[in-house]
C-alpha cells in the first residue's frame, strides 16, 4: 500500500520544474562521470591512482610472460610496491659459491677466499649493479623474478613519462643479473630498455663509483676503445680480519637518452678478486697482484663479447641442475611444496662452488671430483629428510638467513656420509640434498631406496641421480586406487653398462633397468624387520645372494602393512558403542511397552458408542 501511493504521487513531483531540472542535471552528471573513467576518455584531472592503473597494466603484460616459470614451479616472481602477485619467500639472490648478488638491496657478498667455496662469506660496501632512474617518471610499477633453469635474477619496471594512459605506451626496463659459473669472478648485468611512446626518455645513471663513494678507491683503464674503473677496497669480517677486494667494472656515461620508438641494450661487466690478507706488511704487493688478474681477465671478457659469455653461463647451469626433485602430487601439510623445494636447491646451489665447472680447475683435479660423484660410498645414511622443515623452509627472510641454511645442509650430508660429495662441490651437494631427500643410500655395493613406506602417500621423482656414470631416475607414483609404486629409468651417460634392480626382499630375480622412457616399475612391498624397498646394483650374482643375507619374517604388501599399523578403533571400543545402542533400544522398548500395555494403559481403539 505505501509503494503504491508513493506511485501514484509521482507525476504530481515531477510536475514540479525544479524536481525535472535536478533530474536532467543528475543525468547529465552521470554520463559525463562515465566518460571520464572509461579507458579512451578524456581525462580532466588524471591522478596517481590512474596512472599506477596503466603501469600496473603493462607489467602484467610482463608477468604472462613468466607464467610457464611459475606454473612449473620453476620461478619465484613479487610485484614490488603495490600489486598481488605473490612473495619472493626469500631474496632475490645469484651467486656462484664465491660471489654473491642480491639484486633487489644491490648488495655483494664475497668468499675469503677461492678455496671451493667453503669459506666465509662476507658483505661488501661495493654496490655490484648499475642503477637507473628516469628523470620524467610520472608512474612506475615494478616486479622481479627468480629463475632457477636459468639461474638469473630478472627485475623489470613499466614507467609511464607522458599524458598517454595507454599501457602500451609505456616505457620498460628490464634488468638480467647472473654470476657466472664457470667463470667465478664474473657478474654480468644485461640492461634492456624499450621505447614505444612518441617523446624522447632520459635516465639518470648512478655509477658504483658515486655509490660507493670513498670506501673504494678507483683509477680509470682503457682496454682499445672502452674504459672500464679499476676499485679496491677492503673488508673487515667479524673475526677482525682484512678480506682485499679489487673489482674491475665497465663505465656507462652519467646520462642515458632514448629517443622516440626506439630500444636500447647494453651488458656491464664486473670483474671481481678476493684475498685474505695475512700479512700486512704485504699489503700493497697483495692488492697489486689483485689489480693485475682483474685487468686481464677484464681485457679477456671484452674481447668475448658479453652474448657468448650470457649462453655460456645459461649452458653450464643446465648441466648443473641435470638433477633435482619434482612434487607430483602431494596430500598432506607438512610435505614441502614444489616451489620450496626448487628454491631451496636454488639458494644452496648459489652457495656452493662447482670447480667441475670452472674453466681453471685441471684434469687431475676434475677426474678426482667425478669419481666421489659418481661413487658416493654411505650417502646418505640415516632417515630421509623430506619432512625437516629447517632444511625445506616456507619463508627465507635475508641473505644470512640463506647463509645458515647452506651451512646447515653441508653440516647434514658431512655428518650423514657425503663428505666426499661435498667436497664436489655444487654438484655433489646437489646430489646428497635429492638423495636425502626421499632416502637413497649407496653401500659398497648397491643403492638403496629406504624410505619410510608410511609416507608414500605422496608422489615425487628423485631425477638425476649419478651411478656408475648413469643417471637413473626414481619416482614414487600412486595409482588409480593411490597404492604407491615405484618407477625407475636409466639415462646412459657414457659406455652402457648393465644395472638390476629387485624390490624388497629381492625374492623375485633381479630385472634389467632399461633406458627406455616406459622404465620399469617394482610393486611396494614391506619387510618384517623392515628393509629398504628396492635395491639397484650393476653386479647381479650380488643382488641374486642378497636375499639369503636379509633374514626376513615376513613380506607384506603396502597397503596390507599400513592396515596394521592403522587397524582402526580398537574392539573395546566398538563393543561399547553397540552395547549403548542395544540399551537405548531396549529402554524405548520399555518406554512403548508401559504406555500401552502396563498398568492403567490406555486403550489402542476408542469405542464409538
């Protein structure tokens, strides 16, 4: 009724001139609101909130591009200043074992000295990048990627300079930072910067030198027609000690022009050394020697190119990474993701030198490293680690909180039989962490797989792993009723060689792993005691022995062990629950039974008389 009269007094208000002037106003005012905040209108009073709009959109334009990365747990990527694109978890580092870059602080850490990579790392006041800043910056939006397949720390920013407020029109600059791995003093910068609007761009460039200020002190040299500054300085590390640093640099001009529709590029090379002085009275022969391998090697790398030097750097970390760990399907909490446990194998390998890989180790020296890596005698004894929250951490908070990290794994595999993988350097760490990880361990004889079988509800390859100059590839896999299996193939390395394999027990014959994609698969079986689940060997007749030196109980399937060591409820408890239930029953029974048949019940039929 109130609608209804309030409609029916509507054409006697609008009758009224003013009540139709206010609407005709208020209608005017809403189109023309409209057309302001649509994308091709014309815009009055543009504002920051607009303008960070059309840089954000043009970084996501960006980010679609990192997106296989991140999908395939190969990336780590965070929109900085604004934006919800996920956390880095940790720093945005690279590093090679001796030096160490955070691109996002602009900060450089060094080893002591060259010796592996096991000694201490220490910060530097050098400030290793170029940065760049435009001088008609009216926006920015920024983000910046960990690649771990390629072993770059990327940073890119979407600057909008004009009235435009087309994110296409926006200028990008994207940065690639690397330190090399085969070249351990090496930190190459590759900076790219596009162009499309109509008006010419200027960047501010901040030397090192500026940066850095007096704490290095600098002499400019000239190798043919490019100058390259020429620093040292010093460290002092917490044990009061003098840590010598000489870096050689390649100098940009203090100011950077790009014209209209146009794109630019350029790579800055940084050469770094490193001694720990021990005597001071040697102190200026020290630093000579230093300036003197910086400058040649310097004068080396311009003549390379700093192309060859990028693919050279992208080829060698492939070949380190060959093995790794790969979630493929996880059901619990307090299993380590994919992204966890890439990163964690990123920043350790960051830490660690690989001297296989190093273009100064010799031939002696190499063939020594691949003999402890083919051939890991005990590694890795003891449980696997893949539930050891300290060692797969969620969250990285800083560069010395990775420090102890990588500290901590070496202490594990020293301490757990890998000595002699760990002083292979990145490779060899890198296979006693995806060794530890599901619970491999190699004896005089055979390699072992013992992991515990209560946790192969989750599904994970352990790829890569160095027998014998093969690579063998093991995956625990559930199938269609999630019983979990075991997948194992070989990839030849080198002249093929036999290798067998047996599951628990080996009371089957020993089957030949083949190299073909399909691999072979071994059925889950547990022991009584327990043993390992399966066994891989190149000697057959030891693997055929084996069994008579197990001295089992019994041999149970996977799923029949776990239903006892889960039986469910115990049978006191389901007698409780049906005694419970049998004497509720029997008390509504009762209940029933004195209503209509005990004393003074009512009768069930009412007569109609």
């Amino acid at each position: 009724m109130w609608l209804q009269q309030r409609l029916k007094g509507l054409p006697m208000l609008l009758s009224s001139s003013w009540a139709r002037r206010m609407l005709a106003g208020l209608g005017i005012l809403l189109i023309f609101y409209w057309y302001l905040a649509s994308e091709g209108g014309f815009r009055l009073f543009p504002g920051s909130e607009d303008s960070r709009t059309v840089t954000d959109s043009c970084l996501q334009v960006e980010i679609q591009r990192w997106k296989l990365a991140m999908e395939n747990s190969n990336g780590l990527m965070s929109q900085i200043g604004g934006g919800s694109s996920g956390q880095l978890s940790g720093p945005a580092v690279v590093g090679n074992g001796h030096l160490v870059v955070d691109a996002l602080s602009n900060q450089l850490w060094v080893a002591s000295s060259p010796a592996l990579g096991l000694a201490a790392i220490h910060l530097t006041d050098y400030v290793p990048l170029v940065a760049l800043k435009s001088l008609s910056v009216r926006s920015v939006s920024r983000a910046a990627l960990i690649h771990f397949q390629e072993g770059l720390a990327r940073l890119f920013q979407c600057i909008q300079i004009g009235l435009s407020h087309k994110s296409r029109e926006c200028v990008t600059l994207r940065e690639d930072v690397i330190v090399h791995r085969s070249r351990p003093h090496l930190i190459l910068q590759r900076i790219h910067i596009s162009n499309p609007s109509d008006r010419a761009t200027v960047f501010e460039v901040n030397s090192k030198l500026s940066i850095t200020g007096s704490k290095f002190s600098s002499s400019l040299e000239k190798h043919n027609d490019k100058e390259f500054l020429l620093l040292s300085g010093r460290v002092l590390t917490e044990k009061r000690e003098t840590v010598l640093v000489v870096v050689a640099t390649e100098k940009m001009a203090a100011r950077l022009q790009l014209a209209a529709k146009s794109e630019f590029t350029e790579h800055v090379l940084s050469v770094v050394y490193t001694l720990e002085l021990v005597d001071l009275t040697k102190l200026e022969e020290s630093f000579s020697k230093l300036r003197d391998a910086a400058k040649v090697e310097m004068s080396e790398l311009l003549r390379m190119g700093a192309e060859e030097l990028y693919h050279e750097h992208q080829k060698v970390w492939g070949d380190l990474i060959i093995s790794g760990v790969e979630m493929k399907k996880i059901t619990d909490s307090h299993t380590p993701s994919s992204v966890t446990v890439n990163r964690t194998l990123y920043y350790v390998l960051s830490m660690s030198a690989a001297p296989l890989l190093e273009l100064r180790s010799g031939p002696e020296e190499r063939e020594k490293l691949e003999a402890n890596l083919n051939y890991a005698d005990h590694c890795f004894s003891g449980h696997a680690t893949m539930h050891a929250e300290n060692l797969w951490p969620e969250q990285i908070s800083d560069v010395a909180h990775l420090l102890q990290l990588s500290n901590l794994w070496r202490l594990t595999l020293q301490k757990r039989g890998c000595k002699s993988l760990v002083a292979a350097g990145s490779h060899g760490m890198l296979q006693g962490m995806v060794m530890s990880f599901g619970g491999l361990q190699f004896t005089e004889n055979h390699l072992q797989f013992q992991a515990d079988p209560s946790v192969l509800h989750n599904s994970y390859l352990l790829r890569g792993i160095h027998y014998n100059k093969d690579l063998i590839n093991l995956a625990v896999l559930l199938d269609g009723e999630s019983k979990p299996f075991l997948h194992v193939s070989v990839k030849p390395q080198d002249k093929p060689v036999k290798l067998y394999g047996c599951e628990a027990g080996c009371m089957n014959d020993p089957v030949e792993l083949t190299s073909e994609p399909k691999g072979h698969m071994f059925p889950v079986m547990v022991t009584r005691p327990i043993t390992p689940l399966l066994y891989i060997s190149t000697d057959l007749t030891h693997l055929q022995a084996l069994r008579h030196t197990l001295h089992l109980k019994a041999i149970l399937a996977h799923e029949d062990h776990m239903a006892e060591q889960y039986p469910g409820l115990p049978f006191l408890f389901w007698f409780s629950v049906a005694s419970l239930i049998t004497l509720f029953h029997l008390f509504l029974f009762k209940l029933i039974y004195n209503e209509y048949c005990g004393p003074g019940a009512k009768p069930i039929f009412r007569s109609k008389v």
